[in-house]
C-alpha cells in the first residue's frame, strides 16, 4: 500500500507514520519497494511463522 494510502488512513501526521513504519521495517515487519517517487510497503509474512510454529507442529 503507498505511504499516501496509509497517511490518509490513518491519520497520522507524515512523521509520525515515517517513523512507525521505519521501525516496522527495521524489524523486518514491513517490507518497502519504491516505485518512482512512491514508497509502497507489505507485510512480511516470515517473522509471523515463529508465532505460529507452536501452533501448528505438523509444518
């Protein structure tokens, strides 16, 4: 989702996203790739499957 999209969901003031979503992706939450001028970012499924392991021990 761009960084537009998320701002104007949020509400969130451009700082203030810029900095959550630096720290989300420093922790290799998000993942980012920039098209043009546009910053568009994913959740990362891998860090979620250290969750779900116990869950699920069949995997």
């Amino acid at each position: 989702m761009p960084f537009l999209c998320l701002k104007l969901r949020t509400g969130l003031t451009s700082p203030t996203l810029s900095f959550h979503l630096r720290k989300m992706r420093d922790g290799h939450i998000l993942s980012r790739e920039v098209k043009g001028i546009e910053s568009w970012y994913a959740v990362n499924p891998a860090p979620f499957t250290l969750f779900d392991a116990p869950l699920n021990p069949a995997r």
